[in-house]
C-alpha cells in the first residue's frame, strides 16, 4: 500500500487513466464488430461507410494514446483489405 501522497495519487490517476482506456477499447472492438458483421452482410455500400467510421474510431483511439498509431494502421489496412477482397469476390460472381 502507498504510504506518501504522491504514490496515492499516482494510484488515483492509474484508475482513472485504465477505466477511461477500457472503455475507449470497448467503443473500439464494438465498431469493429459492427463492421465485420455488416462486411459478412451484402450491402458492401455500407460495409463502406463501416469501415469509415471505424477508421476514424481507431485514429481517435491512436490520438489519445490508448493504442499505438501503427497499431491503428495496421488494423486499419487489414480491414480495408477484407473490405476490398469481398469486393473483388462480390465483382467475381456477377
């Protein structure tokens, strides 16, 4: 247990910092979901604006520190790239 005043508030700070990243990681996976479950769908038109929206989540995660930035490029570019690769497959069958 923290004796001095700053490690009680270092301990404060911690709980509030991880609480507020939880729940911006939470927001995160819940758009991503959102977006593989509209992309398993048909209608890749709003697959598209998914993927916008779950675009933006990830830089605005990445903004704030709670995900590194290149791990928000990558799952960004591996979810453009399903997107497209159920674009090519849906241009394949017609």
């Amino acid at each position: 247990m923290a004796h001095s005043l700053s490690a009680k508030k270092r301990i404060r700070q911690s709980i509030k910092r991880r609480a507020r990243n939880r729940a911006r990681k939470d927001v995160l996976k819940a758009q991503i979901k959102t977006f593989l479950t509209t992309l398993t769908g048909s209608d890749l038109t709003k697959a598209e604006t998914e993927l916008r929206k779950t675009a933006a989540r990830l830089d605005k995660t990445a903004a704030k520190n709670t995900i590194h930035k290149n791990t928000a490029s990558r799952r960004r570019s591996r979810l453009t790239l399903r997107l497209n690769a159920a674009k090519t497959a849906a241009a394949a069958k017609k």
